[in-house]
C-alpha cells in the first residue's frame, strides 16, 4: 500500500472515529450508544488495515487518548515572520529535520492568534504581534500527511528583533530569500507557503472555496424544505 492510500483510510478512520465521539456523546438511549460503540470498532479495523505497525489493541489504547476524543478537525497555527531584507523566517524541526514556517497545535485556552505568537517565541526565540490572518487551509487539500483532519491558520507576525534562537522542537532556525528556501520542506509547505506570500502582497485573506448552489444537501434537520 503507498503512501497516499494509506493516508487516505486514515483520514476516512479519523471521520468515523468523529461520527463515532459525537454520536456517543449525543446518544438518547443504549441503541444509539451501542452503535456509536460499533462504529468507533469497524474504525479501529480500517486503521489496522493501514497500519502494519501496531494491532489493533493497540490502536484502540490510541484511541482512548487525546487528542482522538475531539469532535472538530485540530486547529494549527503557523507564522510568516520577515527581516529587513524580505526574507523569509524558517525553521528545522527536530521531529524530522525538515524546515518549516514556525508553528503547531492550538491548545484550549488560547486564541488562534495567541498560540501563534506562542509557538514563535517556543521555537524560534521571538516577540511578535500579529498582523492579519493570511488563510485558513484545508490540510488534505493542501499537502498534509498527517492522519487526523486539521485545519490551519496561517498569520502574518511582525518583530521588534529580529535575532531567532534554537529551542527545544529545532535544531535551526534562519532566514531565507523567497526563492530560494532550503530543503526537504515539510509536507504541505510547498503549497502553502506561497499561497501564503501570494496572500501578503494580495491583502487578501485565502479560504477554500464553498457553495450549496448545487448539490444535495442533508435533510434530516430540515424535511420540510425543499
């Protein structure tokens, strides 16, 4: 199995397993929390298809932990932070040695704005302040492997000083000219980072595209429309 299908039955496993938490946390009776209980079960069969890593005890202990009870996508957040000179910050992750805009997780608690001034100082030593939020993007249409639903933020910070620093989750930290930026980037920057340019010198705000022009649409909290 290659990559991308295998990414693929985990992003349908992690849509289940999101049936799966709400309908539990919804049930009215002991029917709809036996079949939210045998969805969360075939979810954790499909993920052992794609798994060869671990059984399927295992994923279900995975399963058990946080952050898999969420009912939403994860929220990340990540920053474009320039010098002087119009370069661009980046930094190395640890995890994996690819470079990326400096970023991560939302925490509860915190604003989207506020983690990203947070993850900043975290891993690349800096105070900022948020400008304006450059997109919202989609992390399945837009690069990422990850096998949960995500959804980043993606903000333009600017710096008083502009002197970053090494910390825990990086082993570098630097600034790059635009069109030249090092390499391996990790997956889903290709995409995103110039979009995320582009949207700098646009002004605008970039968001994946929707209607309910066309189409069908459910109809279970509506059955008297048309």
């Amino acid at each position: 199995m290659n990559d991308a299908a295998r990414q693929a039955i985990y992003l349908i496993a992690d849509e289940m397993r999101g049936m799966s938490a709400i309908g539990g946390h919804f049930a009215t009776n002991p029917y709809e929390v036996e079949r939210a209980n045998r969805i969360r079960a075939l979810t954790v069969r499909l993920v052992a298809l794609a798994d060869a890593d671990h059984t399927p005890d295992e994923i279900e202990a995975i399963f058990d932990k946080q952050p898999w009870h969420r009912f939403s996508p994860f929220i990340g957040v990540e920053m474009v932070v320039f010098d002087e000179d119009g370069r661009l910050l980046l930094i190395q992750r640890a995890q994996d040695g690819t470079w990326a805009l400096p970023g991560g997780l939302a925490e509860t608690g915190q604003a989207p704005a506020e983690a990203a001034v947070r993850e900043l100082w975290e891993e690349a030593g800096l105070r900022g302040q948020v400008k304006r939020l450059l997109g919202v993007f989609d992390g399945p249409r837009w690069g990422s492997r990850a096998v949960m639903h995500g959804i980043t933020l993606v903000f333009h910070v600017q710096c008083p000083q502009l002197k970053p620093l090494t910390g825990l989750e990086t082993l570098a930290v630097d600034f790059f000219p635009v069109d030249t930026l090092p390499q391996p980037l990790y997956p889903g920057h290709e995409q995103r980072i110039p979009k995320a340019l582009e949207m700098v010198d646009s002004g605008q705000t970039y968001f994946d595209p929707a209607d309910t022009l066309n189409g069908t649409l459910p109809m279970t909290q509506r059955p008297d429309d048309d």
